[in-house]
C-alpha cells in the first residue's frame, strides 16, 4: 500500500485524490468525507457537484481520477501557496494506472511515496518513489523503500505516513478506463478453486523459503490469498500455512541445524555424550558453528515470515481477528520454537535432550570462556538472546512468558552463582585481601559490560546481584578478619584498600556491619593500649622522653632533662591526651579518603573513641590538664588558625566525655589557678575557650567560669580603688607594701579545692603574716568594708605570690672586701612569709622546722612544699638546709645563704609541684565524695522539676525522664536516683499513690 501526501493546496482551487473505501485528512480549508472524497475548488464544478463539499459517489470520483489527473501536473504546480497539510491514502496499482507518475512529479518536492518492503512498484514508479524518498532526507533510498513506518510530523512540511495497520482491500467491480491509463477488474470471488490456488501459494512460499522470490508476482498472491479468505475457506488457509512451516522446519531447517552439533559442546549436559579430551578452544569453535546455524535460521525464518505476512494480510484483517487466532506471523514464531527449540537435538541422551537445552549449554560455556579470558563471537550469542526475547511459552505472548525468562536466564543465573562462588573460594586462599577487591570491582565491570553487549540488559540487575551475594555478602566477613585484611590496612595507612572494602560492603549493605564491627574493635583494641600506657607512668614517661629526643628538643644536658620536673604522672595524663587526638585523626583521615565520609562509619567511631575515653577513670582529669598545659605554655607563638585546631581537639575530646559535670570540676580548679597566678598565655583564648564550651555544653556549664572572669576585672578595680584610698589617707611610707587583691565569689571559685586539703578551715589556726603585710590586711579590710557592708573576707594565702628584695654578699676580688648583690625574688605567700622570718635573726642565725611551723602556722603540706622550693630546688636556694637532703623532716634547721648568686636579676622561685598535677588517690577520693554530693543536689532538682510538671508519674517513668535529662551532664546512677526520691518523699516532695496499678508518685505543692 502506498501513501500519498500533498503539501499545501490553494483556497481557491483544490485537489481530489481518492480511491473507495479510503480516508482523506486535512488541517483546514477542505472538506472531508468517506467512501469517496470531495473537497472545495475548481474541479467541483467540472462534476456539477455543490461548492460546500458532499459524499461522492463512485462514479464521479473514478471521473475525477480519470479526467483531473490527466492535467495533475499543471495543478500540483499550485499547491505551495496556503499550507494546508492533505493526507490521502491510495492503492498503488490504482495510482500506477491513473497518472500517479506525473502527479508526483509535478509536485516532488510536496509528495512521497512509502511503501511496505513486501511490496513491489511498478515499473514507472520504481525511479520515482527512491527519488521522493530520498527528498525527505534519507541518505539510502535503498533503506528508506524498506521502512515500515513514519510518524505524521506536526510541522507544516509534507511528510509520509506507513503503517503496519491493514487498510480493508475492495475490488473495483468493472473495469475503468480513463484517457491514459486502464484499470484491470479483479475476478470475482465465487470460482476460487482452494486446491489450485493452495498449490500456487505453497509453490510461492517455498520459493520465499528458498530465497527465490524475485520473480514472484506478490499482487496476483495477494488477490489469491485474499479471494480465498473471501470464500470463507479462511480456516484451511490458516492450517495449510500451518502444516506447511510445521514439514518446513522439521524437514529442512532443523537438519542443517543438527549437523552442527558435536561432543564438544555437550559437557555440561550429559558426561556420557561430550568428549573429555576436548579443549577449550575447540569447544568453542563447535559452539560458534552452532550458534551460526542457528541464527542463520531463526533470522531466514523471520525474513520469510514477514513476506508471507505481507501475503497473507487479509486473512491476518479478518480471519484472524474474527477467530481471535494468533496473527501468522506469531503463529510462525511459535511453530519454530515448537518445532525446532522443542525438538529432539540429542535423542540418544537420557533424558534427550532439546536444541533449546544445547542452545542454552553452548551459550553458558561461552559465556564462562569469556570469563576465563578466551574470545568468543560476542554477536552471535547476542543474535541467539535477541531469538529467546522475541519467542514466548504460549500464543498469549505475555512478557513474563519469554523463552529467555523462563528457559534460560535462571540457568545463566545459578551457573554464574556457582562459577563466583567457587572462586571466592579460591581467590581467598590465593591472594590477599586488597587483590581480591580489585578483582572483585573487575568482575562487577565485566558483567555489567557482558549484559550489555552478549546477554540481555534486562539480567543485568540480576546478575550484578549473583556477583554481589557470592563474592561480597557470602565472604566479606572472611575477607575482613584475613591477616591482610582491614586490621592490616588500618596499621598500613593502606587507603585505596580500604576503600575497596567500604566501597564493596556499601553495595550489599548500607548499614555495612561487618566493616563497622572491624573498625570499633581495632579502635577498641589500640584504645586500651593507651589507656594501658597512662596506667604506667614510668613507661609514659619513657616514651614522651623519647619523643622529645627524637624531635631534637634535648640539645644541651640541662634540657634534656624536664624543665620542671613535673611528676611521671602528670607526664603520663599529657601524652595520654596526645596519643588519643592521634589516633582520632588517624581514623579521621581513614574515615574521609577511604570511608567517603559515611555517616554510619562515622557515628561507629565516635562510639568507640566515647568508649575508649570512658573507660579510664581519669580521663575527666586528664583532659581538663591537657587544656591547662596549652593555656599555659603550649600556645605560646602558635598562629590563629593552630590555636583553634588545638581548642577543637580539646572541645573534641570534652564531647565524648559522659561525666561532663567532673570534668567542670577539674577545668574550674585549674583555670582558677591560671587566672590567680597569672600563668595564661592569652586571656583572649581562655576566653575563646569558654565560648566554645558554651556552644557545646550549654549556659549552665560555663555559668560559675564566666563569673571567675568577672571577679578577675571587679578585682582590678577594686585594687585601683584601694590605692587611690591609701594616697587619700596620706601614707607616704617609701617602703609601704603595695597591694594587689584578687576578691573571689566563694560560691563561683573552686575554693576548697584551691585551699588544699590540710589547709585553713573554719576555726582552724590563722597563717600569721609578718607585721608589715598585717597592717596592710587591715587596711584593705576597712576600705572593703566601707564599700560593701556585710560581706567577710577570708584571706587564702597559698594562692597569692609576692615580689620581695633580696641583699646577698657577693665575695670581693683578690681578697678585698666582699660586695653585696640585690636580687628580686618573685615567691608565693608562704615564702615570703618564711624569709620574713630571717630578717628577725642574726645574719647567721638558724632556725628549725618545727620553730618555722609554729611562727607562721603554715600547714604541713604547703609547709614542706615551699621549703623544698627554698632549701633544696638547685637554682633556687635561698635558704640553707642541715642536713642536706631532698625530704624536708621536723628535725631539719635552716639558714639564710648570703652566697646565693643567680645571673638573673629576678628570680621566680616556683614552689614544688605547685603547677596543676594529677592528683593522688586520697585527692581523688575526696573529689569523686564532692562530686556524688554535688549530683544529689542535682538529681533531686531535675526530679522535683519533672514531678511539677507532670503532676503524677509511675515509678519508671520517673526514672527514665530523669536519666534522660542529666545524661548530658553526667551518667547518672539509678540507685541514686531511688534514694533521692526516697529523700524528696520523707521532705513531703513527693508521696506514693497507694491505689495506683503500678508504683507511682505525686507531686506535692
């Protein structure tokens, strides 16, 4: 069937071009009808029919084509001024006899010819439809003939129209003749002789079969296959062709196919059948001539069917749709997998075995050559795929009724499952873990390409899956716990590896447990080996030895040793610090180049870093000493940006602390020491400090250290104020001691803490000051007094420092008379205190412990501390002890040394472990008994706060609101969170709801 499109027409004129029982469609200025078609013009009036269009009969219209054509070129000249797209349908014999030729033309460049590939031109058309073809822009008018169909462009220039869709076919009833061409009247239907006429479309369809059809006349077989249908003889047609396929397929096809078959390709379906000597490339050239054979005749049988399709159209139109029987062609596709896929390849096999059965073995064995690394005809198997797509286990032909779904893909599927899993197997025994990654990530590759371009992309999926659940999900918990696998990654610094294994365990498991498993326990495991080492002061010590050594900072013997002979376990508590920010950075860089930053990997380590941390008692301590340590000395000429990487790691640490309210505790004693004694490197970045804790922790957290910075400044003021008050009193004493104070809030200042243990209490002994530093005691007392009335001061002299002038004799050159040497010495209240006592006795006078003790009521401990700082610190001594000794005992006496010499004019004489330390089992304790007391008080706030609110409440629930309240600050412990309930209940906080199904409490007003 040809379909003929005009372009435009002109309004005033117009254009006929219709055949019976055929369609003319316009956009706009025609109009339309059926059964013969009329539109508005010139040629209306010549067949005395109405301008406004109507039905025309059959005789006018055969009038038109026979008399307007004749001059068609003239008329198809005009149709390029007004765009009215005019889409016409014709019988091309008809056309071929009524002047079709000049009509197309006289109008090329507007009308097309398409044709289905079945069907033949005649000859005066068989240069012009590939010349109009190719005036739509196809480059092969060869390939253009051979299209079945176009889709109706919506732009305004012509286009062509083919379809697959049968028009119905009417026979004229007598012959036309017009002026140029002559119309042959198709014979009636009533004298169809069925056998005759079967015999000459069997003769045909032979011919089509044999590839000898190019004197075949397709019109006359059409009219025979047509008359026959016509005749009601619609169903011995549909069977002859039947049983013609049916001894076609069996006879010829399938034995050209069966000689390709040999033992070679027959291993993996029966033993007894293949030939065990056969090697791989031998087997697959027998299964590449199989293939061939096979696709050789499922694309003949194709190209055949689709001939006899064009044939047998009719009876497809109407015989087939009326008897709901399949179309011929799907009958065809289904004879040849009956009669061929079906069929007995190996008769001799037990069970025999199918060509579908060896069509699926072949392919499999290529398949897994091509896994192997041999070559193989890619096209061929894919050619073999496209055959199982198109053919379907019954004529309903539904999509999940695909040979290749149900034949083939779950045996390529379980084949594959088992070839990747015997070698997983293999790989884990021969290779390490990082080779087997990477092969691994190979074979994901391979399949997705193979799916592609030999199988089918539908199994792509699929079989990606098989790959993932064989070598990844079945083995990654062995490939994880191989002795090259990620402990040895992770001790390696090997990266790449380990992003193999993320990357191979994320595809088969977003939660990827195995790998979460394997890194919390090597960050457990390398976090008890720190927590070991800080048990272990002296090997902590060691080692920071160590470190120092061999980053060059001992040079001279002097420094090598610790500059402040800090205590092995303070040294221990620092690199304890140290060693966790390295190991969190080094997982840290783990989690962001091989971990691609996973949420999930993320939170498992900060679990077990929290873990690690809480796991020592002292990590609170430690880490609170750790931030003493920068503030004071390990800041000092960093730039901005290190400063904040060393308050991130700080603020880093504090977050995986659970008891956050001991770490306050700690972190408020050693910023009231810095503050106090002046040791902070930058007040600024004590201050950035707090601000951080305060994003972090909350208000309440840093409330009480805020104020500390605060009384720090009243303090200046207040000493300001003083001195202006003192010049006022006109005290012109040139030695008048001058005075700077430091006033604490003792509700905001760690005082107790501060003060020491064995320090002054309540109704303990007063610390006797000199007579000078009374007086001005007294003095400043009277002036607070009068500025705030009702406030007591109380005096804490172990956390002050004073500035004091010593005279020394310095012997005289070459005997002459000896010289004195003015030195200032910076020393802490206690100090000045002792050496006041030596100006009250004889230059060479001695006094003893206990004598010392009893004139300054110092406490012991402090006592000791600052003697040892005196007598017995090697640059600092200033007093002489007898007997000499590092131990200070009541019996010990000391002197002043006139021949202390140092070459620095001021001195600070630092008082032994005055810095901020690790405290002792006894401090600890008494912290710790601080600390449970502290948490009463706020476990009974937070209860009487949620019994306020809620009004009554069940014993549990109770519970679990409070624990959720303080797990912020600290973890809480429920024993004590029953026993303060028991406290709130004897106070008439709360009361028991002795009706209540469950245990259950009220609040009281």
């Amino acid at each position: 069937m040809s379909i003929l499109t005009a372009g435009t027409c002109d309004q005033d004129g117009a254009v006929v071009i219709a055949l019976l029982g055929h369609t003319v469609r316009r956009a706009s200025g025609a109009c339309l009808a059926s059964e013969g078609h009329l539109v508005r013009g010139h040629l209306l009036t010549r067949l005395g029919l109405r301008r406004e269009g109507r039905r025309g009969t059959r005789r006018e219209v055969t009038e038109l084509l026979a008399a307007g054509l004749s001059d068609c070129r003239g008329l198809a000249n005009g149709l390029d001024r007004v765009k009215v797209n005019l889409s016409v349908t014709i019988q091309l014999f008809a056309a071929a006899s009524l002047g079709g030729e000049e009509f197309c033309q006289g109008r090329a460049s507007h009308v097309y010819i398409a044709h289905p590939p079945s069907l033949r031109f005649p000859p005066h058309l068989k240069t012009a439809a590939p010349k109009l073809l190719s005036q739509r822009g196809n480059k092969d008018p060869e390939r253009a003939k051979s299209k079945l169909s176009y889709r109706n462009s919506r732009s305004d220039k012509t286009t062509i129209m083919a379809s697959r869709q049968r028009q119905k076919i009417r026979a004229p009833r007598r012959a036309i003749v017009s002026n140029m061409n002559r119309i042959q009247g198709v014979a009636g239907a009533n004298d169809v002789d069925f056998e005759q006429t079967w015999a000459t479309l069997s003769h045909a369809f032979g011919e089509i079969h044999t590839k000898n059809a190019s004197a075949l006349s397709f019109e006359q077989l059409y009219r025979a296959a047509y008359k026959i249908v016509l005749k009601k003889k619609g169903d011995d047609l549909y069977k002859k062709v039947a049983d013609f396929e049916i001894q076609w397929l069996s006879t010829s096809v399938r034995l050209d196919i069966a000689r390709t078959l040999q033992a070679n390709i027959l291993a993996d379906l029966d033993d007894s059948l293949s030939d065990p000597s056969a090697t791989a490339p031998e087997r697959r050239e027998a299964g590449t001539r199989f293939l061939a054979a096979l696709k050789t005749a499922w694309q003949d049988h194709q190209t055949s069917m689709s001939m006899l399709t064009d044939v047998l159209m009719y009876m497809d139109r109407v015989y087939c749709a009326d008897t709901r029987q399949p179309s011929i062609f799907s009958k065809a596709m289904s004879l040849f997998r009956d009669s061929i896929l079906y069929s007995t390849a190996i008769a001799s096999a037990q069970p025999p075995l199918s060509f579908l059965d060896t069509l699926s073995t072949v392919i499999l064995d290529q398949v897994r050559m091509d896994r192997d690394g041999d070559y193989i005809d890619k096209s061929l198997i894919k050619a073999n795929i496209y055959m199982l797509e198109g053919l379907f286990e019954t004529d309903a032909e539904g999509e999940d009724e695909k040979l290749y779904l149900t034949r083939f893909e779950q045996d390529f599927l379980n084949k594959s499952a088992k070839f990747y899993r015997d070698e997983s197997e293999r790989l884990l025994k021969e290779s390490d873990a990082g080779t087997y990654c990477r092969h691994v990530r190979r074979r994901l590759d391979e399949e997705a390409d193979r799916c592609r371009s030999t199988i089918s992309e539908s199994t792509s999926a699929k079989i990606i899956k098989v790959v993932e659940d064989e070598l990844i999900r079945q083995q990654i918990k062995a490939l994880i716990e191989m002795d090259s696998g990620v402990q040895f990654m992770v001790a390696n610094d090997r990266h790449e590896d380990l992003s193999l294994v993320f990357e191979l365990e994320s595809r088969v498991d977003p939660k990827k447990p195995e790998l979460t498993k394997a890194i919390q326990k090597i960050i457990q495991e390398m976090g008890t080996n720190v927590n070991s080492n800080a048990m272990n002061p002296s090997i902590a010590q060691l080692t920071a030895q160590s470190t120092a050594a061999e980053d060059g900072e001992t040079g001279e013997k002097e420094k090598a040793k610790p500059a402040e002979k800090v205590n092995q376990q303070t040294v221990a508590a620092l690199k304890w610090v140290q060693d966790v920010l390295d190991l969190k950075d080094r997982f840290d860089r783990i989690w962001k180049l091989a971990f691609n930053q996973d949420q999930v990997l993320q939170t498992a380590q900060t679990r077990s870093f929290s873990d690690t941390i809480n796991a020592l008692q002292r990590s609170s301590e430690y880490i609170s000493l750790f931030i003493d340590d920068n503030m004071k000395k390990g800041i000092k000429g960093k730039t901005e940006e290190e400063i904040d990487q060393v308050l991130e790691k700080a603020i880093t640490l504090v977050r995986y602390l659970q008891d956050k309210d001991i770490f306050e505790t700690y972190y408020k004693k050693h910023l009231s020491k810095r503050l106090l004694m002046g040791r902070s490197v930058s007040i600024d970045v004590e201050k950035q400090m707090l601000g951080r804790m305060k994003i972090e922790l909350g208000n309440s957290f840093t409330l009480k250290m805020e104020a500390m910075f605060k009384d720090m400044n009243l303090s200046e003021e207040l000493t300001s104020g003083y001195q202006t008050y003192v010049s006022k009193l006109g005290d012109n004493d040139p030695k008048r001691t001058e005075l700077s104070i430091n006033v604490l809030t003792s509700m905001t200042w760690p005082v107790e803490s501060m003060r020491g243990h064995d320090e002054e209490r309540d109704g303990a002994l007063k610390i006797i000051y000199p007579p000078a530093i009374e007086k001005i005691k007294t003095s400043f007392e009277q002036y607070y007094t009068t500025k705030y009335s009702g406030r007591v001061l109380t005096w804490q002299g172990g956390m002050g420092t004073a500035d004091i002038k010593g005279t020394f004799k310095l012997p005289g050159k070459d005997g002459g008379p000896p010289k004195t040497r003015v030195h200032e010495l910076n020393v802490s209240t206690y100090m000045m205190i002792i050496l006041s006592l030596f100006n009250d006795i004889p230059a060479d006078g001695v006094l003893t412990y206990e004598e010392i003790a009893a004139q300054t009521n110092i406490p012991q401990n402090e006592l000791i501390r600052n003697l040892q700082s005196l007598a017995v610190a090697p640059k600092t001594r200033i007093l002489v002890k007898e007997p000499m000794s590092k131990g200070i005992k009541p019996t010990d006496r000391f002197s002043f040394n006139e021949k202390f010499t140092s070459k620095f004019i001021k001195v600070k004489v630092g008082v032994v472990t005055a810095g901020n330390k690790v405290e002792n089992d006894k401090e600890r304790k008494d912290t710790e008994k601080k600390n449970n007391d502290s948490r009463g008080f706020v476990i009974e706030a937070a209860v009487v706060r949620i019994m306020k609110q809620r009004k009554e409440l069940s014993h549990q629930q109770l519970i679990n609101e409070t624990l959720t309240q303080l797990s912020q600050q600290f973890k809480p412990d429920v024993t004590m969170i029953k026993k303060k309930i028991e406290s709130l209940i004897e106070r008439e906080y709360l009361e028991r709801i002795e009706d209540a199904k469950l245990p259950s409490y009220r609040y009281l007003a």
